[in-house]
C-alpha cells in the first residue's frame, strides 16, 4: 500500500461540527439570558433612582425659588384660589419711613397727598430703588378699608429726588392718587410695590406645570379656578417645572401679624413619584 503523502499536522486538524455550533449557541443563550436576569433588577433601580432624585431635586429648587419670592410679598397680600391651585402675592422692592408731623413735607391722609417726605435716601441698589411708576402702599390690613386690590391704600409714584436742605438726608416722592390713604401705619411705614411686577402669581395648571404669571396691568387678582390666570393682564409666563401630577396652596393668616403658607408638590415621570412640602413663615405687620 502506498503510503500517505499529507503532513502529520494536517492529519491531525480537526474542526467543529453542525450540531456542536449549535449546541454552544444554545448554551450561550441560556447563559445570557440568566445573567440579563439577575442584572436588570439592578438596573432598572439605578435609573429609577436617578429619576427620583432628578425630580426630587427639580422639586426642591423650585420650591426655594418660590419661598424667596413669597418672602418679599406685601403684607396681607397673599391669597390662595378656593381650589388651591393657584396663589397670588404682591411682591416689594423696599419699605421705609414717611415723615408724619405738622410739616409740608409730612404725608397728608386728609387729602389726596401729591408728595411727602421719605426718611432716608433713595437706595442705589437696582433692584431696589424707587422709581416713578412704582407703588406707594400704606398699612395694608388686607380688610376693607385698607385692602390693596381694592386701591384703598396705593398712590402711582411720579417722581422721585433728594429733599433739598434735609439733615440728616430725606427723599422726596411726588405721587398721584385719587382718593387720601384712609389709615395712618402707628410705625409711620410704607411699602414700595415695583410697577414692572404688580401682582405675581405662582399656579399648578392642567397641562401638569407649575408657572410663574406677572401682571404690569393693575394691582388685581389673577388666579382663577383650575390653575388658570388672568388673559391679557400677563406679560410673562415662565414655566417653572414639568411632570407635576399634583400641587396644592394652604394659607393660614389666623394671627394678625404672622402667616404660614404650606406648599405641597407631587412630580411624575416614567412611573416614578416624589412629593415635597414645604412651608414658608410671612411677615403680615403692616
């Protein structure tokens, strides 16, 4: 017999067949679909955590933002809408002291005043100084008499300068009003609302948002039922936050000179819920 001319290492390859592929196949199926068994519980709780803490932390800041903005509000300004889904709040840029004694130069409330006396200088700081078109507001109760959406306390600044020959320094605010203020502050206080932002509201709407509404029209309400806001008398509307399922407006004022406005927001997203309250203390003293 003729012996074999092929290599010894050739004769000695060999390969894979059919069925072991298949088999190996197989078996790296079953191996992987274990492992993506054990590996999504973890998984989907990492991002369901990164969810929770995304709306979480959307829900916190949004919160904050509204408390130093609620803070500044007038006193006696705050009303809550009867479905509580919406707030309204007249915000200030400064108070201070009137001159109230027997001089020209002292606020007249027999009258309508057309100018007095403020203790102090105007402030330099932008964001607070007085301004013509900005608001005079005195002893604001938020009762009849002395309600501030009423008008019965307000006078549309016209001019502002320093008081010539004051020592120590005293400004003086020239003002339009039609009818006298009708209660003296016992502490001779004022406050200043800007006429950039006249009333500002915060409201949970249907749409699942949270926005922020700035009337420049008039100092009047702007929250009506459902989250709405007044048509026309809004300039700016910012959207404050998305995913919100719930939100809710408590206002207690039951002591005079203090108020306790209680926030509660719930946000959703892909299936994950977090609700956040939070309360915010308001200095009602007039």
């Amino acid at each position: 017999m003729r012996p074999s001319t092929l290599p010894q290492a050739s004769r000695s390859q060999q390969g894979f067949t059919l069925v072991e592929l298949i088999m190996v196949i197989v078996i790296m199926g079953v191996i992987g679909g274990m492992v993506s068994v054990f590996m999504r519980s973890p998984i989907d709780a990492y991002f369901s955590t990164a969810r929770r803490a995304s709306l979480a932390d959307e829900a916190d800041g949004t919160l904050r933002r509204m408390s130093r903005d609620i803070r500044k509000s007038l006193p006696n300004s705050i009303v809550v809408a009867a479905d509580a889904k919406c707030v309204d709040f007249i915000p200030t840029k400064y108070g201070g002291r009137y001159r109230a004694d027997n001089t020209p130069a002292a606020l007249d409330f027999n009258i309508p005043d057309t100018s007095f006396n403020m203790l102090g200088s105007n402030p330099t700081d932008a964001d607070q100084t007085i301004k013509p078109g900005d608001f005079v507001v005195v002893y604001n109760q938020g009762i009849p008499g002395s309600d501030v959406y009423a008008g019965d306390n307000t006078a549309l600044i016209s001019a502002v300068s320093a008081a010539v020959g004051a020592n120590p320094p005293e400004t003086t605010i020239d003002i339009t009003q039609t009818n006298p203020f009708l209660l003296a502050s016992p502490a001779n206080r004022f406050h200043v609302v800007p006429g950039s932002e006249r009333v500002v509201s915060y409201a949970c709407t249907s749409q699942g948002t949270l926005v922020r509404a700035v009337n420049t029209a008039s100092i009047a309400k702007n929250c009506q039922s459902g989250g709405a806001v007044t048509a026309g008398a809004t300039v700016a509307v910012n959207v404050l936050a998305k995913n919100v399922g719930a939100c809710s407006f408590v206002y207690d004022s039951s002591a005079q000179r203090d108020g306790l406005l209680r926030l509660t927001m719930q946000m959703t997203d892909s299936g994950e819920t977090v609700t956040l309250q939070h309360q915010i203390h308001v200095d009602n003293t007039p």
